[in-house]
C-alpha cells in the first residue's frame, strides 16, 4: 500500500493544489489523483484559512472517487459541536457560542457557511470520517495513539469508528470519560501545571495545562513531557509527572499524526512515529505529506513539502 499523509490543512486550498502537484497528482475530470498512491488526510481541513468550503469539496471530490481518505480531527468534531443544540438545554449550544476562544478560532469556515444549507451537508458529511485509522502495517490518528482512550470509545462509535449521537453529546460535556477520550484522541493529552503556573498559547488564551509530547521516550518530569514553545519549556520545572503520562510509552507500527504545529524542516519523532502538521495555516509555512510506501520504520526522507512563500 502506498499513501500519502497529509497535515493540517484548515482552509488553505491553494497550498493543498501546489502539494498534490508536487506529489504527482493530476486533476482529471475535477478530481485530483495518483495512478498508484493514494492521499489519507488527518483532519482538521476547516478554519483559519482562506478557502473553507474549497478545500472541503476538494478532499470529498477525491474521497468519493477513492483517491484520498480522511479522518476527523478536533476542528469538525469543534464544528459539529457548535451547530448543536444541547438537548437538554436547548437554547444553549454543545460548544458554547460566548465562550471566549470558540468564535474566533471558528469564524473563518462560518463565514463562508453560517445560514445556507451548505453548512448542515458539510457537517453530515463530517460525521462520516472515522476518528482513526488502522491499516496494515500503519496508523492514522489526528493528535494522539492512546489505546485506554480508544477503548473507552469504541463501543460507542457508529461503523468504521464515526462520531453517534451519544459521542457527540457525551464528548462535549467537561468530566466525562467520552470528553476526555476525546481530548486525548482528536487533542492530544494534557496535564495541569504544577505550582498554580500559566502561560498564554498562540491565540491568546491563559491555559494551566499543558500538552505533553507523548512520542517521547522519556515523559518523566513535566519538563521532558511539555509540547510547546522553548520559552514555556524554560519555565516548567523538572518534577515528576503524573504517572499515567510518565509511564506512557506507545509501542506499536509506525503511527502519522498532525495537530501539533511543528515548525521547521519536517523529521521523524522516533523511527515508529511522525507528525505532520507543520502549521500550514501560518503565512509562510508549508503544507506538509508524509509518503508512506509500506517501511517499518519512518525515514524523515519521506516527508515532502512546497516551500511556502
């Protein structure tokens, strides 16, 4: 088997065209395709970007020919939720509309869909993309392989591990065992800071917990365990994590992921891991694929990427 992984996209089409070119796809009867590969896409195609509803009628185009695979990432699931009203609450939404962040962070794809029936068909058709994938000799995931988390949800998803009602409603609701499995999956783990400490992420926002870089062989202290700038890094002290985290260590085929808006020349993590979400949605920074031709071991020359201008 013989696909090509590609990051986050969130609207930006035109970057999405220039790397299908330069991966050797052409467009045939307003389809992009490969004679021999395939491309799987780790979600998060919408917000940010310039081209919400371009860029999602490019991926389904391909997928409804079989010349592409998506999964979900926490940017539909962010969207299906803001579109739905809390049942038990109905004139409040399952993502809230005044929570500050959320409309921000949303605003580009409802611009381009809020009121028109558009926006209800791309929502249905989210809720068709599996939350992982797991292929012979390779997996897909948005933001994190964590089996207890899996576990938790597999029993309540829809065929091909799709979003049910239940999923949605229990993943948004703060405390749940589903909303958790969600953050881990679609979000990646977090772990509250030590000491009442804070820092302010690139949107702005004051956050006390911190993303914890779960490839790493070594999750023992919170220092070594921190995703995130080398300025936060810096601040974190070198004290023991929690053990669930600490203990962590994923074992299994190679696993491609994205989410984390890497920066830099794309690499492999470790030979069994590779992200590729090299934050896309910034000016000058690349759309980035991994071309996986069945290796048991990922090569950081495998990555493939247009220089953004």
């Amino acid at each position: 088997m013989n696909v090509d992984i590609i990051g986050d996209i969130h609207g930006q089409h035109d970057k999405l065209v220039e790397l299908l070119a330069h991966l050797d796809y052409r467009e045939i009867e307003g389809v992009w395709r490969h004679p021999t590969r395939q491309a799987i896409f780790v979600g998060d195609l919408i917000d940010r970007g310039p081209k919400q509803v371009a860029t999602v009628q490019l991926v389904r185009a391909m997928m409804e020919a079989g010349s592409a695979r998506c999964i979900l990432g926490n940017h539909e699931f962010n969207a299906i939720a803001w579109f739905t009203r809390d049942p038990h609450n109905p004139s409040e939404f399952l993502r809230p509309h005044g929570k500050p962040g959320n409309l921000s962070q949303h605003e580009a794809f409802l611009r381009e869909v809020e009121g028109t029936p558009e926006h209800t068909e791309i929502l249905a058709w989210f809720k068709t993309l599996p939350l992982w994938l797991e292929l012979p000799g390779l997996r897909i995931v948005h933001a994190c392989w964590h089996q207890a988390s899996m576990e938790v949800l597999i029993p309540l998803l829809g065929p091909n591990r799709t979003l049910t009602d239940e999923v949605i409603l229990s993943g948004s609701r703060r405390g749940h065992p589903v909303f958790e499995a969600i953050e881990v999956v679609c979000k990646g783990p977090e772990v509250t800071l030590p000491d009442g400490m804070s820092f302010e992420d690139k949107e702005g926002k004051v956050r006390d917990a911190v993303r914890i870089a779960w490839w790493k062989e070594d999750c023992s202290t919170y220092k070594m365990a921190a995703q995130g700038p080398p300025s936060l890094i810096d601040a974190i002290p070198d004290t023991p994590l929690e053990l669930e985290w600490q203990a962590f260590r994923y074992r299994g085929p190679p696993v491609v992921f994205g989410h984390y808006w890497f920066t830099g020349t794309p690499a492999v993590l470790r030979p069994s891991v590779a992200c590729v979400d090299y934050s896309a949605a910034r000016e000058g920074h690349p759309l980035v694929a991994y071309r996986w031709s069945g290796e048991s071991e990922l090569r950081s020359a495998n990555f493939a990427w247009v220089q953004a201008t």
